[in-house]
C-alpha cells in the first residue's frame, strides 16, 4: 500500500470510529434512556429539554471525554426533533425522516472533525470502535423497527408482547450475520418470516391480516437497512 493510499484508510477508520461512537450514544438516548413520558410530553420544552440534556450526557459517557463538538451535535438534535415535533407531526415518514436526519448529523460531524475518537481514552482499544458500530445498530435495528411498526399502527412505543420479542430477534439477526461474515443467511431469515406468516395468517381475519403483512414489511424493511449499513461500514474498521 503507497502512503497516500495509506493515508485514505487511516482518515477512513478515524471517521467510522468516531461516527460508531456518536451513533451508539444517539442509539442510547434515543432508544434506551428515552422513556414513555419523554416521548409522550417531546411538545413541552421540559421533556424536550430533558431529552436533549440525555443526549449531551450519553457523548462523554461512550468516548470517556469531552468536545465542544458533543454540543454542536446536541443542537442538531435538537432542531431535528422540533422540526419533527411541530412540523412534521408525526407518522412513519416523520419518524424516518427524523432518524435519517439524525444519522446524517452523526455523520457530518465524524466528517468534520475524524479525530474526535483519537481525544478518547479508548482510542488505543482497537476493537471498540467496531463492536460500538455493532452494538449500536444492533440496538437501533431492535428498538428502532419497533418504534417504526408502533408508529405506522399508532401504538405506544414501548409496547412489549410476543410480535415484539420476535421482532427483535428477527431483526438483530440480520446485522448479526453480517457481523460474522454470512450475510447470505439473511435469506433464511425472510425465509423463516415467511413461513411465519404464511401460519399466522391462516389464524387471522382480513383486517388483521393486512396489519400482520404491514407489520412484517416494515419490519423487514427496516433490518435489512440495518444489516445493509452495517455490511458497508464494518470492513472499513480493519
């Protein structure tokens, strides 16, 4: 490899670390330390102010340090969620839109400023930063495709059952795959979904039928995004 080849990986892995740090801590104050109530009251600027205040704190707690970029990117999250919030108004698009947005703002500023995981204590941990990315869509694949199907059905987010459980399983198996170099095995996921389906829906009624497909589509849908990002990333973190 010629240096200036070897230059673009090491500037490569400097972003991904640095955005897989900030993406498991968005993951965490979004999906994790997120509760009912804050979600509920996101309209009040106590609750709005609450949760952006848990998401300042989740920056330092992953990378054990402190940037004034962490508030930069605290703003960001910020503006998205009242955009989100009073403009948008909620709704699936709204709902995917907001987390587009918000990785995106990850993104930016892991472009922006590569070395923010270098400052961390934990830099010279080399595996952390690709099992900070695994965990990370792990998490957001799991909790996220739930709070997608809950607002598509307009269910309160933190709803928990069976179809819940069995969409996380279904759905952290895909990036899980990826992560240990089959991705080809996600064809037996869809083809284990499938065959769920097909039981299930001899059992339900017609209305019920439809949201059974609905369910499972966006389900689907939102784990192989997962799993697809997680295939593009993880081989840039040598």
């Amino acid at each position: 490899m010629d240096a200036a080849a070897k230059g673009r990986a090491i500037c490569t892995k400097m972003v991904i670390s640095t955005f897989a740090a900030l993406f498991l801590a968005h993951v965490i104050a979004d999906y994790l330390l997120q509760t009912t109530w804050l979600v509920i009251n996101k309209h009040r600027p106590v609750a709005l102010g609450a949760h952006v205040g848990i998401v300042l704190v989740t920056m330092p707690l992953v990378t054990l340090s402190l940037s004034p970029w962490f508030l930069l990117l605290a703003g960001l999250h910020l503006g998205i969620d009242v955009v989100k919030t009073f403009v948008l108004r909620g709704g699936l698009a709204a709902y995917i839109a907001d987390q587009a947005l918000h990785v995106g703002s990850i993104a930016l500023i892991a472009l922006i400023a590569p070395g923010l995981w270098d400052q961390s204590p934990l830099a010279g941990v080399d595996w952390l930063p690709q099992f900070y990315l695994i965990l990370g869509v792990f998490l957001f694949s799991a909790r996220g495709g739930q709070y997608a199907v809950s607002t598509w059905f307009r269910r309160p987010p933190h709803e928990e059952g069976r179809g819940v459980y069995l969409g996380w399983i279904e759905r952290t198996t895909m990036p899980a795959v990826v992560a240990l170099g089959a991705p080809w095995v996600i064809l037996g996921v869809i083809a284990a979904k499938g065959a769920h389906l097909t039981l299930a829906w001899r059992e339900r009624q017609e209305e019920r039928r439809r949201h059974l497909l609905e369910g499972a589509f966006i389900s689907l849908c939102w784990g192989l995004a997962c799993a697809a990002g997680l295939w593009l990333l993880l081989p840039l973190l040598p």
